[in-house]
C-alpha cells in the first residue's frame, strides 16, 4: 500500500493538537505552540507505515542545541527510506526498526555522511 501511486501521507497524518499536547507531557514538556522550532514527529514515518497513535510521535527539534540534527534531516532519510523499501533495495520491517532504533546512523549509513 504505501508504494502505491495512490498513496500520499497527507491522506493521513492528521494529528490533532489535543494529542500532540499528550506527546509533550509524555516528554516533560508544557504544551504550547512552538512554531517551527518543534515538530511532533513521528518515530516510524507514515511512508514506512507508522501511525499517528502516541507511542509512535515524539517532540524534535528543528535544530539540535549543540548543532546535532533536526527533523529536516530525517525528513531527507524517511524519504530515502521510502524510494528504498519501494525498489526492493532495503526491507520494510528492516527499515522500520533501524529508523526507530537509531535513525542518526541509519542516516550515516545510507547517506555516507553524518546528518
């Protein structure tokens, strides 16, 4: 289903303020708008085939304090992951436990650098 033409993550990804909220507290942070600055991600892309259920959302930041990095970062992985797990180059139960597991090498992996 998630390699077919017909499917798009916008069809989907609908989280309503009201559980992102549960998400913040569930990480000890005060629920409020962050703007761009944070984003309530998802630890499983919905490309990969992860939910919106709160065990599979956490808070990440746009940048990392220190210069680590961001969801934008992973962005670019979830996408690459998903192009993988479509032309067979990369299996979808093994590229679901290696984002959730450790996404940041998972990057440097596929990618040959850091993120």
């Amino acid at each position: 289903m998630i390699c077919s033409s017909s499917f798009h993550t916008d069809d989907v990804r609908y989280v309503p303020d009201s559980e992102k909220h549960q998400v913040e507290i569930e990480y000890g942070m005060t629920p409020k708008p962050y703007g761009t600055a944070l984003e309530i991600d998802h630890i499983v892309s919905l490309e990969l085939g992860g939910s919106n259920e709160i065990p599979n959302l956490y808070p990440e930041q746009a940048t990392v304090p220190g210069g680590g990095p961001g969801y934008h970062a992973k962005d670019k992985l979830e996408n690459k992951l998903h192009a993988m797990v479509c032309s067979a180059q990369i299996g979808l139960r093994s590229a679901q436990k290696q984002i959730a597991s450790n996404w940041q090498a998972l990057y440097k992996n596929i990618f040959g650098v850091a993120p």
